[in-house]
C-alpha cells in the first residue's frame, strides 16, 4: 500500500522499537520520514535504512522542538504527520511511594511535556495547509490500573489521552486529526531489558493478555500507519487501543 505517499512524516524515538518500526513501515507507505532521536548513532542509522533524514533533538528542549518542525518543512515543503512517540521508563519510576520528586519530573518531561512541545509546534504548519495527523503515544497503562505501579510513567500517558482528546476536538474543524496511541506491552529492547531483570514482574503481565503474547513493534507501527492515512480520515479524539485485549479482559484465557 502506498497511502503516505509523498506525505512528509516527523517520528520522535525514532531509533528504535515502536519508532524505529513506525519509520519502515511509513517509508514502505511512501513517505519522506523524518527520523528524529538524541542518540545519533541510532538515529542516522534509522534515516539511513529508510532513506529519510535525521534531526538530532532533545524533545524536552522547545528550541529543539521547534527546530526539528522547521527542518522537516524547509527540507520538504510540508509537515503532513508527526508521530510524538519519545519517552522513558526508568527503574526509578515505581510505586508512589518510593519515586522521589526528580525521578517524577524527568518522566513527565519527557513524556508528557515533549508531546505538549510538539503538537505546539507541528500544528501550525498543519494549519497552513488545512490539513495534518498527529499521533501521540500513550500506553494502556492510562487506561487501566496496576498493582505494579510506574506511578509518574502512567500519569504522563493518561495526560496524553486528555491532551489529545482536547486537541482532535479542538483542531477537527481545520482538518487536523490528533489520536492518542494505547498500545499493550511491546517486544522492545527497554521491555525486554525491564523483564530480563525481573522474569516474575514480566509473567504478572503476559497472564493477562489475552492473545497470550506481547505485541510485536510492527504491528504498534500498522496501527500508527492508519492513523495518519486517509483510512483514518474520520477518527480524532481518540484512544486508539492495540493491546491485544488487555483493556478489555476480566479473565483471560487458560
């Protein structure tokens, strides 16, 4: 399929895992990515494989932010999809109880702060061509409770769903769409790396998906796909589920 064809796309965290597959698959769609990490290494290495450009940026940064929109226009002439998918989940994020006041505002920072900076940014170029997808990544997490809490990580994405939803209703009559991404637990390198070290942490959550495995990156990046093409033209404002019924579940299957 080529929906994206021509169409000019700014990924954040696009250096790996959701990012990284969201990068191929737009490319594959015909896009011109944008590929923006602060790990140069990754990053170059992302816009190399898909024939795009990279943008090193800080998305805490707002001058960066700002920058990294302008790039892609003056590169490309438009900015018709940004993917705001940058974000962290440190170890010391945890239980409310143990995650001090630092550990809380880096993770908002860069989570919840960075997708405000780029919607900021990315919407006025879209307002000039009278049209645009934005998608922000949130989690499941927003959506649901957990006894394993990452307290200041789950409260980043559930202000990305109420960012999102305010922004799809406030922008639909330009014709920007802005959705919220809910994807489950994703087959990445920081998953794995939290799981690895911590094998029962990881079996609490696999039971209680119902299709019985972890998501894999490409299918986050085919959800990503339809959300900034025409197929999705009628769909803003929304929390975009890919969890392989983990909402939606009380008693999952043996």
């Amino acid at each position: 399929m080529q929906r994206l064809q021509d169409r000019v796309a700014v990924i954040t965290g696009a250096g790996s895992g959701i990012g990284l597959a969201t990068a191929r698959r737009f490319a594959e769609e015909g896009a011109k990515v944008v590929c923006v990490d602060i790990d140069e290494t990754a990053g170059r290495k992302a816009a190399e494989e898909v024939g795009g450009l990279y943008v090193k940026a800080d998305v805490t940064s707002e001058a960066d932010v700002e920058r990294m929109f302008r790039t892609a226009f003056d590169t490309y002439g438009s900015v018709d999809i940004a993917f705001n998918n940058a974000g962290i989940s440190p170890p010391e994020d945890d239980s409310i109880l143990e995650t001090g006041i630092e550990a809380w505002k880096r993770v908002q920072e860069v989570n919840l702060t960075s997708v405000y900076l780029c919607c900021k940014h990315a919407i006025p170029y879209m307002r000039r061509q009278g049209k645009g997808s934005i998608i922000n990544t949130a989690s499941f997490v927003a959506v649901m409770g957990s006894a394993t809490s990452q307290i200041s990580y789950t409260a980043s994405k559930g202000g990305i769903l109420a960012m999102s939803r305010e922004l799809g209703v406030q922008f639909a009559r330009e014709g920007i769409r802005v959705n919220a991404l809910c994807p489950g637990p994703v087959n990445t390198p920081l998953l794995r790396e939290l799981f690895a070290k911590d094998p029962e942490r990881a079996q609490r959550r696999l039971v209680h998906i119902p299709v019985g495995r972890f998501a894999e990156a490409s299918e986050i990046a085919a959800a990503v796909a339809f959300l900034a093409s025409d197929d999705a033209s009628f769909i803003t404002g929304s929390e975009f589920l890919v969890d392989g019924g983990i909402s939606g579940a009380y008693v999952t299957p043996l």
